[in-house]
C-alpha cells in the first residue's frame, strides 16, 4: 500500500515544471530582492540623467522584469507610475495580433483568408491576404517616415491630415508597390487595415468591445484605452494606452504560449506563427526581424541576430521612442519598457544584456 503515494508523487514530479508557476492576481506577487553592482550598471544605463529641454539621451520611464509570474524589479521615473497607463505607439500593432489570435482560436477566419473578405475596402486589392496584412507584406505603396520626414510620409498623413479620420480607408487607396505577400514593408497602413477586417470578422455589434471582453478582462487588465478613430476603428498602428504592469500581462500570456492559468486564451500556433520568420524578410531592414506582427531576434539571410547577447528566441513588441515588451521564453523571462528616446541612442540589445546579467536562468531546485 506504501508504494502507491510514492509512485503518484513520481507521476506528478514528471509532469510538472522543475519551478513553482504563478499567476498575477490584481497584484502581483514579488521575488528575491536583487542587488550589487550588475542592478547599478543597469540603472545607469536605463536611467541616466538626461537634459530634458534638449531631449538627448536614453529617459526611461518604467522598466519591469519577470520571472515565473513573479516581479523581480520594477522601477518608475517621472510622471509614470504602476497605476499609469502610457502610450504604447507601435507596440499596438503586437497587441492587435494577440487580440486576433483569440479570434483564429475561436474559428473566426483562416490566416490565408482574402483581407476584403472582411473589409470590402480591399476589393481593389483582391489577392492580400490576412497573413500579408500580418507580416506587412501586402505590396502597398507605404512610407514609414516620422516627424523626421514629414512631407513625403505616408503614416503622417494616415494619422494627422487627410486620412485620419478613416485610417484604414485611407491605406486601402494607396497604389500597388509589389505582389503582395512577396515584399516585407513595413506598414502602420497594414496594421489598421488588419483593425478594420477585425470588424468583419467578429461582427460591427461586437466589434467595439472584443479587445476588452476577449483578451483585457480576462488577463486581469483594468486600465487600457484604445483609442478609435472617427470611423470607429482601432487605431491599431499608435494609440493603444496600458499600465506597464497590464503590458507585463501580455507577455506572460504570450511566453506561456497562449495559456492563461487554466485556460488556453490563443491557440499554440498563433504564437507559434507571431514568432515565426517572414519568408519574404531581408536582413538589414530594420531593427529586429519581422514575424507575425511581432520583433524576432533571428538570424536570417546570412545576417546575425540583432540583439547578439540575448537568446536566439527572445521575441518583442516594440514601439517609436523606446516602448518594448521582451519575451524571452527559454529564460522564463519577461521585460516591460518604457521611454520616450528621442536621439537614437537607446539600444535593445544593450538593455537586454544587462537585465540578463543582474537575472541570469537560475538553477532548477
């Protein structure tokens, strides 16, 4: 009779993971306290002193890093705090694929699907798929300049002056550059396109409400606000608005491979595919390599990896001036950014490298 309670012990010694799994309640729940010389080249450099009139240099706002569902470090500056939701810019376009991925697994659409399908806007534009609208790679004439480029700048115009009030319909005018799903572009055009067509797929009465009753309420997120342009949709590119503590959520969803305590919230391969490379990717496009809408650390097409000092599977969400949520799954690690860089200096790999210094893999028990 002994030998039962031994082998169920063994059984579930098997199957559970070698470290304890938490989840965030309305709080979060702290780990060791940290220290020593590794956290202060970290502050220094992720909260240097800067020259607020000039702009220049890196100015950190919040910086938050996880472990096994557990806050390791958290640290706000300025007018931030846990409480405050920031402008997350084209992080938004990372959180739009998430909320689509709880569409894919409740049977909504097919990543191969036509994108007028849903938004018959698209009609001129009949062989883009969702999928291209995903990798940015619908073949659309895009430029993606900023405040740097203003004249020529094609998401200027989307945002500010003659397409903001209906964003998506001002992408869709925009002429063919290349067959689409063939060319990486990126496109802040795509990413509301794909918040258009997330109308059609679950519906115009549902349509206001879905990121909250689909993918905010269940994580526990109270505080995020989304902005919707005068057409009602979402400005999935820019305006998205999340506590930094509500961002971590987010990425402890995605590095637990969709699941969400008891509950499998997206499908394996969504996550799968958002962290998977574009075919149609050349190296030396921008910062990191494009996947499902989301910021790959691979090496492709003889390039190496852009950030060298973290592991080959860290994936980001990534937004102008300095937003970012690292994923870094083989670390159990999770990491919120967030800034406003307005020089260029600021460096992912440069922060990455140093969090991982002060918070190495520690050792299974």
């Amino acid at each position: 009779m002994a030998k039962a309670p031994i082998l169920l012990a063994l059984l579930v010694c098997l199957y559970l993971p070698a470290w304890a799994e938490e989840w965030p309640a309305e709080q979060w729940s702290w780990g060791p306290a940290v220290s020593g010389p590794g956290l202060k080249a970290l502050e220094d450099y992720a909260f240097e002193p800067r020259d607020e009139e000039s702009r220049q240099g890196i100015r950190t706002d919040a910086l938050l890093v996880i472990r096994d569902g557990q806050l390791l470090y958290e640290r706000y500056a300025g007018t931030t705090g846990p409480q405050t939701p920031h402008l997350i810019w084209s992080a938004s376009k990372s959180l739009l694929a998430v909320v689509l991925g709880v569409a894919f697994g409740e049977g909504r659409f097919q990543l191969q699907d036509p994108a007028a399908q849903y938004y018959p806007a698209l009609q001129r534009h009949p062989r883009i798929t969702l999928a291209d609208l995903l990798h940015w790679a619908s073949g659309l004439d895009w430029q993606e300049d900023y405040e740097y480029a203003p004249l020529n700048s094609s998401v200027v115009a989307m945002l500010y002056t003659r397409g903001h009030r209906d964003m998506a319909a001002f992408a869709a005018q925009q002429a063919t550059a290349a067959r689409a799903g063939q060319v990486f572009r990126y496109s802040s055009g795509d990413s509301n396109l794909l918040a258009a067509s997330l109308r059609g797929i679950v519906g115009p009465e549902r349509y206001a409400d879905y990121p909250w009753h689909a993918l905010f309420e269940p994580l526990g997120i109270t505080h995020a606000v989304w902005e919707r342009d005068a057409a009602g949709t979402f400005v999935a590119s820019s305006y998205l608005y999340l506590t930094a503590r509500d961002l971590a959520r987010i990425g402890l969803l995605m590095q637990r491979d969709g699941r969400w305590r008891d509950r499998q919230l997206l499908p394996k391969a969504w996550v799968e595919f958002c962290r998977t490379p574009f075919a149609g990717y050349r190296a030396n496009q921008d910062v990191a390599v494009a996947g499902g809408h989301w910021w790959l650390n691979r090496a492709v097409d003889g390039a190496p990896r852009p950030w060298p000092d973290a592991p080959a599977d860290t994936y980001a969400a990534l937004g102008h001036w300095g937003q970012a949520l690292y994923i870094l799954p083989a670390e159990r690690l999770v990491i919120v950014r967030y800034g406003d860089d307005r020089d260029g200096s600021y460096r992912h790999n440069e922060l990455l490298k140093r969090v991982l210094a002060v918070f190495p893999e520690p050792s299974p028990p």
